[in-house]
C-alpha cells in the first residue's frame, strides 16, 4: 500500500461516516475520497477509493465555483469564464453517472427601470 493509500485509509478509519473538507476541494466520505482539481482550461471531479484507486472522473470545461455531497450524490455548480451561464449538476457519488444537469442563466438587468435584476428565461 503506498503513503497516499495508508493516509487516505487512515482517514476513513479515524473519520468513518462523517464528512472531511479542506477548501471544498476534497471531501472524504467512509468510502470515498472526492477530490476537484482546477486547471486554467478544465476542471475535474475525480473519485477515489480508500485503496487509492481512481473509481471515476468528470471533466468540467466550465469553471467550478462550489459543489457539495448529500447522502449519494454530488452537488456542482459551475459557471462559465465570461459568468453568463451557470449550470448546476447533479452526480451519482458511488459511479459517476451524471443523473442530471439544469443550465441557469446569470441574472441581467433589462434596463435600467426594472428595478432589481432579472433572470433571464431563454
């Protein structure tokens, strides 16, 4: 077993079922290490097995703001380099199956006698 395998293994040991972060970057589970990477082109979500095995990976072309674990799914909300299109996705933990994804428009102001921003609907 190599040092990363031992230290993630002690991890879950120490921790079980609770739910470790560092910077919302990584997120240790009783099974499962969650871990994001950010370069300048592309983000990914990558998931580990406490032997140090990759079990699966994302990769994300839009930039990842925040992302969260709930029971067995994955939580991501990402949004685009210029920031007019965000999109919030929804990822089987256990595989990495995609269940769902919803394009959400970064709110605009229609003019300047609308008030308070708008969202946009198209």
């Amino acid at each position: 077993m190599n040092k990363i395998s031992k230290f993630l293994f002690g991890i879950i040991l120490l921790c079980g079922p609770v739910v470790l972060r560092a910077n919302n970057e990584m997120i240790v589970t009783g099974t499962l290490v969650h871990i994001v990477s950010s370069f300048p082109e592309v983000n990914y979500l990558t998931t580990y097995a406490p032997s140090g095995e990759m079990v699966w990976e994302i990769p994300f072309s839009a930039q990842i703001a925040s992302w969260d674990l709930k029971d067995n799914a994955v939580f991501v909300f990402s949004k685009t380099k210029d920031g007019s299109i965000c999109f919030l996705t929804c990822i089987e933990a256990s595989t990495g199956k995609i269940l769902w994804e919803k394009n959400i428009y970064a709110p605009i102001r229609l003019s300047d006698q609308d008030g308070p921003l708008s969202n946009r609907t198209e």
